[in-house]
C-alpha cells in the first residue's frame, strides 16, 4: 500500500512540474507561419543514423558529430537540417520521462551549431519503438501520457529558441509496413494532436512556434487516406511530414537501374515516373498546403547502385532522380532534407552524401550533391486553377467519397442523356484513391449490365477492366486522376444504354466528363514557359499521348 502511494505522489508532483513550466505565450519574432518556413528551406540534410542510433550517439558506426561537420554541410549548399533524436534510451524515469539532462545538453548543442550557421533546424523523435511499433487502442492512453511528457520536457528547454527551430512529434509510426488499420490511422493522430497540445501549453514562443506532424509511416498515401489535421490554437503554425523513397523498387530495393521517361532507352524503368511525382506533389499541396498547412518532405533519397557495366549512366540517373524530386519540391514549396547516413557503396541503404569521419568532412557522393543542388535552382510557382472558361465543356456528374466493392459498394450510373451529343473526344475523368488489402480495380459497364464497355487510358486500350497499381505502380492509399476515351462504335452503344461503373479497392471521389472544342492538334515540346494543366486543374510537367490538356487557355491534344 505504502509503495502504491508512494507512487501515486511520484505521478502527482511529476504532473505539477510539468505543469509549472507553463508561461504567457510570445509571439515576439515568431510571425512567419509554417508555409513561408518551408519555403525557405531550399536544400535540407539529415543528420542520419547519429543521435538516433541505439543507446549513444556513435552506436551505429558514425562519429561524434562536431561543430565543424555543421559547417562543411552549410558550406555546401544546405541551409537546414534535420536532427532525428532518440530520447527513451536516455529517459532516466518512465513513469516521468524524465531526459538525462547531459543528453538534453547534447541536442541542445548540435542545434546551438547549426543556428550559429543561420540554419533552419528540425528536432523530432525518432526510433521510439514504445509508441511507434505499437499503435493500438491498448497502448493509446499510456503512449500518449508518456509522449506529452516526453515533449513537455523537450519544449520547455528549448523554449526560448527563435523560429528556425521546429519540432516534429513522431516518425514512421507503422506495423511492419503494412497498410494501417483504422485503428492504427486514429492512434497515429492522436498522438499528432497530443503532441500539439503538450508543446503548445508550454507557452512562450513555443506557443507561436511551427511544428510538424506527420502522416501513418510518414507515407503520403496513407496521409491522404488518414491524415486527420490536428486542433491547433495557433494559426498558420503547423507543418506535415511525409517522406519520399518513391519508386521503392529503385530507390531502396534497387531492382531498377533506371528511372524516369528520360531513361527508358537506357533499360527497364518502374511505371512510376517524373510524371507520377508532379502528381503527388500536385494532390498533397491541393489537400493540405491549401489548408495553410506547411509541406516538410522529412526525408528522400535513393540508395547508391549499379551495374559495372554502366556505371556512370546508372549514377546520372539517380542524379537526375534527386534533381527531379527537389526541383518539384522547390516548386511546390515544400522543405524536403534528404536523408544521408554516412553509408557508401552499392546496394541497399547507401544513402551517404558527405563522408563523415573522426578526421574531417569531405564529400562521399559527387552524383548526389550536384542533383540536389540542381534541383534547389528551381523556384516556387504559385498553383494556378484554371477556371471555368479553361475548360467551358467539362461537366463534374458526381462528386464525393464512396468506396468501390462490387454490390456491397458504389455502383455508380451514368444515364444515356449524358452522351447523347458527345463525340469521341469525349473524355470520362475518374478522380479516386486505392483502398484494399487484396487487390483494386474499376470496371465499366452497360448501364443494362447487358455488355462490357472498352475504353482508351493513355493510348492503352482497355476491355471493361482497369487496375491502377499495375499501371501507375504504387499501393494502397495513393490517389490518381484516370481519363477514359471511346471509340465511334463504344461511344454509340452509351448513348444508347449508358454507363454503370463499379469495382473494389478503392474509394471514388470524383466522375466528370470533358467535351473539349476547337481542339488544337499540336506537338507539346516543352512547358516550362507555358504551364499545361489536365481538364480538372492539376498542373502537369510530362505530357502522354493522346491525353487532352489545357495551356494558357487553349485545349490541346498530345500526339
């Protein structure tokens, strides 16, 4: 009974503690909001595999880190940099979570080192496996006690600090890297919206500070399918977290050699590609950075391999993917760190950029820096939406969130009237995002269920059936935008019977058809003066065949 009470009280004055380390907020040189952070940031790096290495800072392999590593990396180009910390190996009382105050000491200066360079900085935590392997309802409450406290602690030292400093909550919450339950997605937000809580009651800059938090396996899919915006008092201070190792098969399973449409001559490449990344970068900041959320790409890269064979085409072209991946960073505004763990070689995980040694600083991979300081050349663009008379004879027939699973699903029709009139320029645009644990799929049908329909996505024909993520080669969770065209004989039979769509594993948000006129049948060559958009808005780099566009007010057709 004795230790019961005793314990109880150890909890109680823990709680007082924190409590009184509360202030009045200050606002004082904390005015830019999260968005213009980001943009700021025009080449991140990663302290990789360093303070957040198991039990010491030189656990796995990589020296201390000293002040003039900081410098090298700032004399380099890179003018943030984030600083992935492990802190329950250094907890001195669970029950508190109570940090070491030499370990607290140690951050503190590595930060110290990079603010007296004018570097942004991001601190987070990293390889907690007590919260982030475990995100169940079982564990919610006691991860969520503990991470309040742990980021009450890391707050309220680092309160005082300007607004170059950000916190970032969490990392990759996941479960063996499988796609999340629901369970899992509302665990991981609750623990986003604990962590603003518990930083933003430590008052004082922190109050006004930008912060990060992150989607489930800071995946962008996942986010997009998950990601719940926290409860922030603070307007306009709130970043989200993804990371970029996309395509996988080529950036971290080097199973590709090759990536990209600039290099499909050179071998096999994955189906995800420049145009793929525009994409993404596209929908993420149409669905969060139009919230006045800030974009934090937390990590990117790709592993160093190749063929001795072709060596040198090989690393120009993981050259070429890094200079992609930032340029469209850059463009979008978002702040990307690329990771580097001090790891060289060819294979899996050689991510290493700068040759970190007890000696000095040098650089490690000359293909990775010059990429990503070619893509920090780019600027941001503004989005540009075109309006209503970009695209006078594009019709939105449906519009919302409804998942896709045969019978027990969605069946969505589309009535004969609405082709009536149409002719085979004529496109049926499919906004959706892949949901499933099996497999996904649309098909389209006679509304009579009496015949299949055939159609054309990008110059491919098609027999009823439609898979994205054998076409577009990403997973669940990641959304994609599918324009279908009919031939003279399929188009008559719809204005005859109409349409029905259904199918499984996914959700459909959105159905509109676009009857483009005046239509100029014109070779795209380039579009970096002339912006080109699809029919529902989004802004497009790679242009495909066959695929209608509009530029500068004007309908294109790609041939």
């Amino acid at each position: 009974m004795k230790k019961t009470i005793l314990l109880l009280l150890t909890i109680l004055m823990a709680g007082m503690s924190h409590a009184q380390t509360a202030v009045d907020p200050d606002a004082t040189g904390m005015e830019q909001t999260a968005p213009e952070w980001a943009k700021e940031v025009v080449m991140g790096w990663n302290l990789g595999n360093s303070l957040e290495s198991e039990r010491n800072e030189t656990a796995w392999g990589n020296p201390k880190t000293t002040k003039a590593m900081i410098q090298y990396v700032h004399e380099a180009g890179f003018n943030a940099i984030r600083i992935p910390v492990r802190w329950m190996d250094h907890v001195t009382n669970q029950t508190t979570m109570d940090v070491d105050p030499a370990w607290m000491a140690r951050v503190k200066e590595i930060v110290d080192w990079a603010l007296e360079e004018n570097m942004y900085v991001i601190i987070n935590s990293h390889h907690e496996a007590w919260y982030d392997r475990n995100p169940y309802y079982s564990k919610q409450e006691e991860n969520n006690r503990k991470l309040k406290a742990l980021w009450t602690q890391i707050a309220t030292a680092f309160r005082d600090y300007d607004s170059r400093l950000l916190f970032a909550g969490t990392n990759e919450t996941t479960v063996n890297w499988a796609a999340p339950t629901t369970e899992q997605q509302e665990v991981q937000n609750s623990y986003n919206q604990t962590f603003i809580d518990a930083v933003r009651a430590t008052g004082g800059k922190n109050y006004y500070r930008n912060l990060v938090v992150q989607t489930f396996a800071c995946s962008p899919y996942h986010g997009l399918n998950g990601f719940t915006i926290p409860t922030d008092p603070s307007e306009g201070h709130l970043c989200v977290e993804f990371h970029y190792y996309d395509p996988y098969e080529y950036c971290g399973s080097c199973q590709y050699y090759y990536w990209g449409n600039a290099y499909k001559d050179k071998g096999s490449t994955p189906s995800s590609n420049e145009q793929t990344l525009t994409q993404l970068f596209d929908r993420i900041r149409n669905t969060w950075g139009n919230k006045g959320l800030g974009i934090v790409v937390g990590e990117y890269g790709v592993s160093c391999h190749y063929t001795e064979a072709d060596k040198k085409t090989q690393m120009e072209n993981m050259q070429y993917y890094l200079k992609c991946l930032v340029s469209e960073a850059r463009k979008h505004g978002f702040a990307a760190f690329a990771w580097d763990n001090n790891a060289f070689g060819n294979g899996e995980e050689k991510f290493g950029i700068f040759r970190r040694t007890s000696a000095g600083m040098s650089v490690g991979n000359t293909y990775f820096l010059k990429g990503i300081t070619e893509g920090a050349g780019a600027e941001y663009v503004e989005p540009v939406t075109p309006g209503p008379e970009d695209n006078p004879d594009g019709v939105t027939f449906w519009e919302g969130d409804e998942v896709l699973n045969w019978d027990k699903g969605l069946q969505l029709y589309i009535p004969a009237s609405e082709f009536q009139g149409k002719t085979t320029d004529m496109q049926l645009i499919l906004s959706y995002t892949l949901d499933y644990t099996d497999y996904c799929m649309f098909q389209l049908n006679q509304a009579d269920w009496k015949g299949e329909v055939s159609f054309t996505v990008n110059g491919v024909d098609y027999q009823a059936n439609f898979i994205p993520n054998e076409v577009y080669g990403t997973g669940s969770g990641s959304s994609h935008v599918t324009a279908c065209s009919f031939s003279e004989a399929q188009l008559a039979i719809l204005q005859q019977k109409g349409l029905v769509i259904q199918g499984h594993g996914m959700r459909l948000t959105k159905v509109a058809i676009a009857m483009p006129t005046a239509i100029n049948d014109v070779k795209v060559t380039t579009v970096e003066d002339n912006r080109l958009f699809l029919p529902d808005g989004r802004q497009i780099s790679h242009p495909q065949p066959r695929q209608l566009y509009i530029k500068n007010g004007k309908k294109y057709v790609e041939r």
